[in-house]
C-alpha cells in the first residue's frame, strides 16, 4: 500500500514538473531590450520624460529611441546624433 502512495506523489511531482517546463518552453519570453508601455523615458533631444506607451518610436542604427513629438525626432535624424 506504501508502494502506491508513494509511486502516485512522484507522478504528481513528475506532472508539475514537466507542465511547468512546457509552459517556460512555450510562453514567449518578454523582450527585455523593449521597456513596458509604463515606463518614464528620458526624450534624448529635449530631456523630456513620455511614457513609453505614447512615446513616438524610431529606430536608428538598431537601436530604439523614444521621443515625445515628431520634431524632437526629426531634429535627432537631421542632426546625426545617434
């Protein structure tokens, strides 16, 4: 009767076990290099903070800049300061 209770708590833990590793295996992992819609970020023209929720995107030379109007990224384009 021991042997059973036993063998049945391993194939429990066995079943969380493996759910658990299926779920990391195929929940796509959030991109860290992208901050959350939250976030105050500094505008790199203006010095403004924006969320990065309303923030106006831009990428230049792979890598995300995030400004608070289309002129402060208009003026970060034409002036070369990435």
């Amino acid at each position: 009767m021991y042997k059973i209770i036993i063998i049945l708590i391993l194939l429990i833990i066995l079943f969380y076990m493996v759910r658990r590793a299926a779920r990391a295996w195929i929940e796509p992992k959030p991109d860290e290099a992208t901050p959350g819609k939250d976030v105050m970020i500094q505008d790199p023209v203006c010095k403004t903070y924006v969320t990065t929720g309303t923030a106006i995107v831009e990428e230049v030379s792979g890598q995300k800049y995030y400004f608070c109007s289309q002129d402060c990224a208009k003026h970060f384009r034409r002036e070369g300061t990435a």
